[in-house]
C-alpha cells in the first residue's frame, strides 16, 4: 500500500514536470486552445503593469514619428525620386507596422489573456513578423545602398536606379508577406516539438527565421564595417596629400568622417542591443525547452525590437541633412498657407527662425 502511494505521488510529480517543461503534443486540434495558451501567458501582475506601460509610450511615438518620415519624404519630389529615401521610406513603413501590429497582439496576449483561435493567433503573429521583417530587411537595403554608394561612387547611379530600387523593395516585402503567412498557410506545430515562445510554431520555422535574421544582421554588419574601413583609407590617403590640401578642407573632411563613424556606430550598437537577445532566446528554445523564468524574460526582450523601431527614424532620417531640410521647407509652407505663427529651430542653433504666416500666402 505505501510502496503504492509512492508511486502515485512520483506519476504526478513527474507529469506536472512534464506539462511544465515540455511543449503540448498536439497543439492546434481539440478543444483545449485555450489550455495551451495558458502555458505561455507567464506573466505576473506587476509584470503586466511595466510591458503595458513600455508599449503604451513607445507605441504611439514610433508611430508618429515614422509617419513623420513618410509625409516628408512624399512631400519632397526630389527625395521619392531618389533610391536612399526610398529605403528609408521602406524602413518607415515597416516600423510604422511594426507599432501598430506588435502593442495589440502583444497586449491583448500577455495583458488581457485573451484566448484566440489558432488561425486568428497566428494572424496577429504573421502581422508582427511581417513588420519586423521588413524593418530588418529594409536595414539591409539601406547599408548595401550605403555601400554600393562608397565603394562604386562613380557608378552608383547607374547601378542602383529608382526603379531597380522599387523592383528591390517589393520583391523584399513579397518575400517578407509569404515567410511570415508560412504558419498560418500550414507551417504549424501540430504535434512535437514545439515552440516554447510561441503557441503552435514548428521549432524548425523558429530556428529558420532565426537564423534568417541572424544572417541579415550579419550582413548589415559586414557592409558598414566595410565603409567604416573604407572612410579610414581615404582619410589615411587625403593625409598623404597634406601640401595639397588647406586646412579648411581637411577639417572639414575629418567632421565628415567622425560624423559617419558615429552614425554607424549607433546604428551597430542599437541593433545589436535591441535584436540580439530575442535571437538568442529563439535560437536556444530551438535547441531545448525554456522555463518560465526564460518565457518572462523573453517578453521583456520582446519590446526592444519596438524600442529600436522608435529609433530607427533617429538615426536613418533626422540625422539626414537634406531630409531635415526637406521637414523645415514642409513646415514654412505649412506657416505660409495657415493664419498662425510657426517656429522652427535649425540644426545646430540655440535660437528659432520664426515665419509668420497669413491667409495670403505671403510669409
């Protein structure tokens, strides 16, 4: 009778083990969807609080700020015509997405508990994927066209045209819609193993995506090492040249080249610091089970990618000289055409250039 009890209380330490540590058998069929999402929704109350606070400020700033980019770079004729603005406008668009789709899933998953089907799950997930793919797709599009425009300077317009960059754009963003709709057109975790951050996601589609974005990363990396390389030799060749050369000229450069090594260093480091824990995290649960403590960190990790998308427009758009440009003429115009006083302060200067406009049109 003991050695009986015994045994039946070891069966329910090790099935409670079991149900804890290991991913559902069957996740998408039956009537227990809610059961299984329940095992992912590990956050505590106060938890809740601090996520639903984070997603509740950047959420609305990146958006507007993203927005921001896309009416002054629609609004510049010579900005949409050219292929740089284009990739910045393919990064704006996606992390306009990006805050849009990822506070609602996000919230309504950890926050309200809500429980979905797998099919509308796996739709809010293929929007959050979606944007943030683009978003790091359309990084990567931006350092090549930086690196196409440093190590080909006399071909890059012949290169790299306007409608070879809109053919490049929306073959990314089609590619971008099928990986991140794969789950919901099939690719689903139906039985073993499974995802321990994601319901019903196929460990392999995680491990894929993961690796995916671990090589765009890679690639972003290699192509602006490549030009802060490239800006260190002509910065060594120009100190060659010295007798040829005023000192006006070579501070001048040297304001470039330490503008550049900073805008890229930036950019480096806030990709790394926002994208390297998510992709640390999947990469592990490809390879074995998570706890809940892992599950809670990983969602805390989750808002970085939001926070690097309220940076993005940071250090792609008001960082540009000519997009700032672009902003300031959007803005007298804007004074010229309404009966009120617009201020704007230049880049660089303590006091405000102020137009004052009239119905007339005359500023």
């Amino acid at each position: 009778m003991v050695h009986g009890t015994m045994a039946a209380e070891l069966t329910e330490a090790s099935t409670e083990f079991i149900s804890d540590a290991s991913p559902p058998r069957c996740s998408t069929t039956g009537h227990n969807t809610c059961e299984i999402l329940s095992r992912y929704m590990v956050l505590n109350h106060t938890e809740k609080i601090v996520i639903g606070w984070i997603c509740c400020l950047t959420a609305p700033i990146t958006f507007l700020e993203n927005v921001l980019v896309l009416v002054v770079i629609g609004s510049s004729a010579s900005l949409r015509k050219r292929p740089s603005y284009l990739f910045i406008s393919s990064i704006a668009l996606a992390d306009a997405l990006a805050s849009c789709f990822f506070p609602i899933s996000f919230l309504a998953f950890h926050i309200s508990n809500s429980c979905d089907t797998p099919k509308m799950y796996l739709l809010k997930l293929a929007g959050v994927t979606m944007a943030f793919t683009g978003s790091v797709g359309s990084l990567l599009l931006t350092a090549l066209d930086r690196y196409i425009c440093i190590h080909q300077a006399t071909r890059y317009r012949l290169l790299l045209t306007r409608r070879r960059a809109m053919v490049t754009i929306v073959a990314l963003w089609a590619l971008t819609i099928v990986i991140s709709f794969l789950p919901l057109m099939g690719w689903q975790c139906k039985c073993e193993p499974c995802s321990r951050l994601f319901p019903f996601i196929d460990r392999f589609y995680l491990g894929s995506w993961t690796g995916l974005l671990l090589a765009v990363l890679l690639l972003i990396l290699v192509a602006y090492a490549q030009i802060l390389w490239r800006a260190h030799q002509h910065e060594a060749a120009m100190g060659t040249q010295q007798a040829e050369i005023s000192n006006l000229s070579r501070q001048a450069r040297m304001r470039v080249d330490i503008h550049l090594a900073q805008t890229l260093g930036l950019i480096l480091l806030i990709l790394v610091v926002c994208w390297l824990p998510v992709l640390s995290f999947m990469a592990v649960d490809v390879s074995q089970p998570l706890n809940k403590e892992q599950q809670r960190a990983f969602a805390f990790c989750c808002t970085l990618c939001l926070v690097n998308s309220m940076v993005d427009p940071l250090l792609y758009a008001l960082r540009c000289g000519e997009l700032r440009r672009a902003f300031m003429n959007m803005l007298r115009s804007i004074g010229n055409s309404r009966p009120w006083r617009v201020c704007v302060c230049r880049h660089g200067n303590m006091g405000c250039v102020c137009d004052q406009g009239r119905e007339d049109g005359v500023g």
